[in-house]
C-alpha cells in the first residue's frame, strides 16, 4: 500500500514537473540556393511544444509546423521559431544569407508555374521600365490574354483585371518606349520582348509601354535563316544560327520587336502556358494568371 502511495506521489511530482516546464524551441533548415529566389526547407525539432509561431526578419509568417519559405530579396535574414505551450514559450532565431543574381532579373509567378527572367542591360529602356512597374505591382493579378501554340504566349494589358473584358489588348499605362533593337538579341525561344501598334500607325515601331510577350517558337533551319537575312537585313552568326536550331524560335520577328530579356529558369511553363485550350480571339478557356512580378534585387 506504501509504495502504490509513493509511486502516486512521485507520478503527480513529474506531471506537475512536465507541466511547468518550458518548451524548447529548436530547428534545422537547408536552402536550395543561395541565389533568390531561395526556397528554405525546415525541420522542426522542437520539444514540449502545443503551438509554433515563425517569424521572417520580425514579421509573423506562419503557424504551421514547418512552412514552405521562399526568400525573394537578397541579404541577411532573421528567421525566428517561438515554441509555445500554454503561457510559456521559447525564440530561437537563426540568420540565413542570401544573395542577388549576378544579372537583372525579376521572378514571374504565374497560376501554370514560375518563371525567372533576366532583364539585359543592353536594352535599358525597356529593362527600367519593366522594374518600374513590376515594383509598383502593375502587373499583380493580369492575365495571359493572348496565348498561340508554337508561338508565344501574351500579356501585361491592364484590361485584363477584367476576365471578361471585350478590350483586351489594347491597353497600357499611357506611354511608349522607344524601340532598342540589338544585334543578337533575336526571338529565340524563351525570349522576352515588347508588344506593340502594327507599322502603319507606328512607324518608329516604338514598344508598348507594359505589355510583353514570351517566345515559344519551333524549330528553325538554316535554310529560313539564310532567308530572313536577305529579306531583313538581319545578320546571323554562327552562335545565333546554333541557338535558333536548338532552341527554336520566330526569328522573323526579328528587328521588328524589342527583345529585351529571356527565361532562364522554368522554360517549361511557357509551354505549360502555351498548351491551354483558347477561343477564336486566342484567349485562354480557363484564366491563367500572372499572380505577381517580384524584383530580385
């Protein structure tokens, strides 16, 4: 009977004990890349606790046990873990470095998959300007209004906020950006550049001022090369010649849209993109979004 007594006692001691006692927080992570963007991976190893409450450079995240983080601006980042238990609760912060591209590039988030761009320094006109308004959000929440299988995919027009408006394609934030066309800065696939007016009302073939299409393009000979360059004047070197049979393209676009950037990750959403069921305006079925055009700076 004494000693069921005791081992009561000493049960009600070690619950009384583990209730006071605080949780412990405690985690690992590893990064993808320590260019941004940089996706984090976490592993929570934490004690004692009911509740997690994370934290990115002092700003409530997430409460999730261990949340996906992807980092979009490049430098020091505090990310900080509360482990909770009723009153009580424990911080373990942890600096994470990441740094910028070595190029201008921006992170297209779309609704079929991300894609980063790098912007060229060649044409600075058109690369300012697309940090201009990617910065301010104006492309947050457009839509890809004209989509062509084997050809490119569109977007960038204000219009397009709204799904059902009967203009789309036609709009923009009220200016031009003069044309920078550049030797070998042509129209392979995954190449970004500038939609705009047709000659006949736009003579200098000034660009529009937001909107934009990505090339997807098929698979070009030389034979078409050779053409092009007698019925353009546009002249092709051995590297250009080698990037259009490998990558494909529209060279006949040319000298006659501002080129002014390329994919470099996630090729495969053009093609994702490009593959949707559209209507006879070309416009995709079923809405695909740009959900943001983040800056990585």
């Amino acid at each position: 009977m004494l000693n069921r007594i005791n081992c009561l006692v000493y049960l009600g001691v070690v619950l009384i004990l583990s209730s006071c006692a605080k949780p412990i927080a405690r985690y690992t992570y590893t990064v993808d890349s320590e260019v941004i963007p940089s996706r984090i991976e976490l592993k929570n190893q934490s004690e004692g606790a009911e509740s997690y409450e994370w934290k990115i450079d002092g700003v409530h995240y997430s409460n999730e046990e261990a949340p996906d983080i992807v980092l979009y601006s490049s430098g020091r980042h505090t990310i900080e873990l509360a482990a909770i238990k009723g009153g009580k609760k424990t911080v373990l912060n942890q600096d994470i470095i990441v740094n910028a591209p070595e190029f201008c590039a921006v992170l297209m988030r779309t609704s079929l998959g991300d894609m980063t761009i790098e912007l060229y320094d060649e044409t600075p006109l058109h690369r300012d300007n697309f940090i201009k308004l990617a910065s301010s959000g104006f492309y947050d929440s457009l839509l890809f209004h004209r989509v062509i299988n084997g050809f490119m995919i569109q977007g960038g027009d204000p219009n397009s906020k709204n799904p059902n408006a009967q203009n789309m394609g036609t709009g923009g934030p009220g200016y031009k950006v003069d044309a920078e066309f550049k030797e070998g800065l042509y129209h392979y696939k995954g190449s970004l550049a500038a939609a705009r007016q047709g000659d006949n009302v736009n003579p200098k073939r000034q660009s529009s001022g937001s909107q934009f299409y990505i090339v997807q393009g098929k698979p070009v000979d030389g034979g078409t090369l050779d053409n092009l360059e007698a019925r353009n004047g546009v002249t092709y070197d051995e590297d250009s010649r080698k990037r259009y049979q490998e990558l494909g393209g529209t060279p006949f676009l040319d000298n006659q849209y501002t080129v002014f950037g390329r994919v470099v990750e996630g090729v495969d959403v053009i093609d994702n993109i490009a593959g949707v069921k559209t209507d006879q305006r070309d416009r995709p079925r079923e809405p695909v979004k740009i959900l943001q055009v983040i800056p990585l700076q």
